[in-house]
C-alpha cells in the first residue's frame, strides 16, 4: 500500500505515480524467485484510490512497475484538501499493488 501528494497543481496523475513509487517501497516483488516462476509470469493490479474528479493517465502508472503484466484500475477515494483561499488545492492519491500467478 502506498500514499501519493501533489501538493500544488492538482495533477492526479503524478500524486498517483508517488503512491505506486511508496506501495513498492512498502514490499518486495523479487518472491517470485520462492516459485519457480519468472517475473514476466506475475499479473499485477495496481488499484488507485483518487477522486472522481481527477484523471489519471494508467499508461503514466504501467511504467512504474518494472515486472509482470500489469493492470490499473482506479476506484473512488484518496482525498483533495483545497487551499484556503480556493486557488489551488493537496490531491492525495492511495494505491494497492496486488500480485498473482496463473497456476
């Protein structure tokens, strides 16, 4: 699991990325080793939490995953926290990395 900000700029995309960068620091994808498989084997879904409004671009997030076939899939969530004076505002976005193997 992972947590990403954008604190000025409102860019969903790159709060996104930053959770998926945090989420993998959080964990370790080399397991794949214990299972006699490859890391061209793993299916990983990356599920971000962000706000309905915002837009995220899921080829941006595939990039940061360095193994496996990956998937992005973005649910409601995260949190936007506006500037007291309206003008600009903090996006948070959460991220879930989850790993399988077809058997």
């Amino acid at each position: 699991m992972g947590l990403g900000v954008d604190v000025h700029g409102s860019d969903y995309t790159k709060a996104a990325k930053r959770a998926v960068s945090d989420a993998l620091r959080h964990s370790s994808l080399n397991f794949f080793e214990v299972t006699g498989k490859s890391p061209d084997d793993m299916h990983i879904e990356v599920v971000l939490g962000a706000s309905p409004r915002g837009v995220i671009d899921s080829t941006e997030i595939i990039k940061e995953i360095p193994y496996g076939t990956v998937t992005v899939t973005v649910v409601p969530g995260g949190l936007d926290v506006a500037a007291p004076n309206g003008e600009d505002q903090l996006t948070m976005v959460n991220a879930a990395i989850l790993v399988s193997f077809n058997d």
